[in-house]
C-alpha cells in the first residue's frame, strides 16, 4: 500500500521560525533534513504531494505490490548501501538463473547466457570497442565536473547518436550501445542529448561496462520496496515533514527567506530546494533567480518511459529454463526482467517502454497499449506471456509533481554552457537532487550523496 506521511491541518495566515526549510520529501530532501536535524538545527520538510517518496513509490494494484518508481541497488551504491543498513532494510538478488532472450535487427529471437549478445562476430567485436572507447571516456571524467573533462566541449556538441555513427558502420552494434544510454537510462533519442551526457551517464556508474552488465546494475531489490527508505526517513523525522504542502512563493534575501505553503508560512535562514529543475519555475522567487538560473533549467528535460509491471500465475518464464531477462533495441519493449515479489508464488516481469516507443504508445488507448506491450513480450518468452493475471503501467509523464522518467539531462551543449551553475546557491536557498548528482546519478544513490552535499553547504 502507499506509505503517507501524517497531513498537517492548513491554518491560514500562520507564521513559523526555523532554521531551515527542505522543499521536497523525496530521498534528497529527507536525507538533507535528517542530516540537519541530526546536527541540532530546527528543520521543517515541505512535500507536494500527499505522500513523500517522490520517484520512489511502492503501491499495490489488483493484489500484486508495485514498485512504480526506482526499485535496484546495484554494488557501487556504496551511499545506498550504507542507508539500507542504517535502517534496517534487508535485500534479495534479482533472479536472473537461465538464459536470456535477444532480438536482433534480422528479427530472430536467440537465447543466451553470459552478458555478451548473441550478434554476428563483426557486430560483437565493435560493440567491444565501442565499449573500451566509452569506458575510458569515462575514467578521465570526474563525474561531479563533467564539464572539466579533457574532451568535454568536442563531445557536448555532438549528439550521442552522431557520434556512434562516427565510430563504425555496424547499424546493430551502435543500436545496441545506445540502448544502454538512450532508451534504458536518459530515456531519450540518441539525437536529443549529447555524447558528452551519454559519459557522464557511464561515469555516474564506475564505468559503462558497468551498464552494459544487468547483473551488476540491477543486482538487488529492498524487501517490501525501496520506497521504505523515504518512508523510513520521514518516519524519524516525524512532524517535521508535511505532505500536501506545495511551495508557491519563497521571498528572499541575504538575511534568510519566508517560504510560503498551503497557507502558511515559514521563516528561515537558510531553504534547500530538492525537487527536479523542471519543477523548480513551479515555485515563484521574489526577487526573481539570477538570469542564468531560469535558463539552465530550461535546457534539462526529463525522459519518458512506461514502466509495465505484468503479473503471471507462476513464473513460467523459469520451467523454459529463462530468466526473465530480455532485450532488443528493436522491440517495443526494449527491455525486461523477472521482478517477482520476496516470497511471491506469482511471476511479475517489468519491462520498459521508452523515448519515440513511449510517444507512440501513447497515442493509443489503454487495450491498444497492452496489445502491443503483450506482443513485445510473447516474442521474447513465448506466447504464456500474453496472459497475465494482472498488468499495470507505470506513466510518471503524467504525474503532476514529476512529469517525466527517471531523471533530467541536459540538451546537446547543455552540459558544458550550464554544468557550472547547477548546484549554485542563490543567497539563502540551495538547490540539488538526483538529477545534479555525480556519482549515482539519477539513481537513489546519488540522491543520498546530494542530499548529504546539501547539508554540509546549508551548516
């Protein structure tokens, strides 16, 4: 079931003092907030919506429980990690025992084990190289100054998929690198972001060897949803945070600001403002932020992606000796993967639909959707895929305070003109989420990491 922070009664015209004012319950904000509190400071929580969690969202439809939002912890979230142990959280292994299935550009399904894609010995060989390329691209960045990268202002004003196109001919080995970054991580077109987001993207994660490999990036999930550390957080914290509380003014100087939410308002020295830079014009500044604050965020954009959670009598997909596991840069579904429940007798795969695929599907009325979605599946583990118990989308392009998956990205040269700017403070209030993070980026680590760097900024 969805997990709510207690609501606070609105009373007009009240006036409260603190020592800093969070906006946003996300893992950010609650992470910034309980570091604060934990150090002695009066600190008050602000959330939007009537849960916190943000893009992390545990819920329950037709009897399955659903994680709508982020759900893996892979073994380089060392932040993640650390958290999950502080609160008491335990974790299990994603299945992924026997084959997986492949889809090529000549359309035939090949099953196969290992990480490596069943494709013809050429188009293995430049995937290789490309990926060596990518890797030590990768290795030069620091992933929190990507715009200090030796290379940084060549790559940002080439567009990711141009520059694969630069590296080889082999149609099918750049559709299958890009397929790492574009439709599974940025959500994206290869066209709309640069080659120089698509390393940041690799950096964030140790390496792009690290992406291209399921079983190190989706290694683990939470035991009753990854959701709990939010909830978790929010619990400690107790009438600190209020939910159903969307910020609309903050008016600010250099002596602090007065934020002003559900009719009340709050005084403070210092505001943290952890919610996505495409949401942040929801907010009105008086004074208004700094000229290269309004155009930076109008150069990071969020993705598009439906999440698709189908629910099977039993894992079938195992007795045919697969895992689960599917790919194809030629599908609808471009990915999916057993994502049965801890201690669940039912089968649940997810799998994702992103980018142009997403558009498209999006047109169509909801059977039409699940026609297709079906289909997709059915040609990957067989025709038993077509016949669900349950299924459930995902669509965070229509949630009201998020509006987009997973995470923002820059534009093509977004990163070198902007990347300086993004965790700027402007006088009292700081500004940081996931979307920012280096290390862990777009991913519940990084938000942790921010959520700590706002903290030590805000002291």
């Amino acid at each position: 079931m969805t997990e709510h922070a207690e609501h606070t009664e609105h009373t007009e015209h009240t006036e409260h003092t603190v020592d800093v004012v969070v906006v946003g319950a996300g893992v950010t904000g609650l992470t910034a907030a309980t570091e604060l509190t934990d150090r002695g400071l009066d600190v008050v929580v602000l959330e939007a919506r009537d849960r916190v969690g943000g893009r992390l969202w545990t819920d329950t439809h037709d009897d399955v429980m659903l994680e709508l939002g982020g759900q893996w912890v892979s073994p380089d979230q060392t932040a993640l990690l650390a958290t999950l142990d502080r609160l008491g959280l335990d974790t299990f292994e994603r299945y992924r025992s026997g084959a997986g299935v492949y889809i090529g550009r000549d359309g035939v399904r090949r099953e196969f084990t290992g990480a490596d894609f069943p494709v013809a010995d050429r188009t293995a060989a430049e995937v290789d190289r490309i990926t060596d390329l990518l890797d030590g691209l990768a290795a030069a960045m620091d992933p929190d100054r990507p715009w200090e990268h030796p290379q940084a202002h060549e790559l940002d004003r080439i567009t990711f998929g141009a520059w694969l196109a630069e590296q080889t001919d082999d149609v099918e080995a750049r559709d299958n690198v890009a397929l790492y970054i574009g439709p599974a991580m940025l959500t994206k077109p290869v066209h709309a972001f640069s080659a120089l987001s698509a390393v940041l993207m690799a950096a964030s994660a140790g390496s792009f060897s690290h992406l291209v490999d399921a079983d190190f990036i989706l290694d683990k999930r939470v035991v009753g949803g990854l959701q709990q550390v939010p909830v978790r957080l929010a619990a400690a914290l107790g009438d600190r945070v209020h939910t159903d509380s969307a910020v609309d003014l903050v008016e600010w100087s250099d002596d602090g600001a007065v934020v002003h939410a559900a009719g009340r308002t709050w005084r403070a020295r210092r505001v943290v403002v952890a919610v996505p830079p495409t949401l942040v014009s929801r907010i009105r500044f008086l004074p208004n932020l700094p000229p290269v604050h309004l155009q930076w965020r109008q150069h990071q954009s969020f993705g598009i992606v439906i999440k698709l959670h189908v629910t099977y009598a039993t894992p079938f997909w195992r007795d045919a000796g697969l895992s689960g596991t599917a790919f194809s840069p030629y599908e609808v579904v471009h990915e999916c993967y057993d994502n049965t429940n801890h201690g669940d007798a039912r089968g649940t795969l997810v799998g994702f639909v992103s980018d142009e695929n997403a558009d498209e599907l999006l047109l169509l009325d909801a059977a039409e959707r699940r026609e297709r979605v079906l289909g997709s599946l059915a040609r990957f583990l067989g025709p038993e895929a077509a016949h669900p118990v349950a299924y459930y989308e995902s669509r965070w392009s229509f949630e009201e305070w998020t509006a987009g998956a997973y995470a923002t990205s820059f534009d093509v040269g977004g990163l070198t003109r902007y990347g300086p700017f993004v965790r700027q403070p402007v006088g009292p209030i700081e500004f940081g989420t996931s979307d920012v993070a280096g290390l862990g980026f777009q991913h519940v680590d990084g938000a942790i990491r921010v959520g700590r760097d706002l903290a030590d900024r805000v002291r």
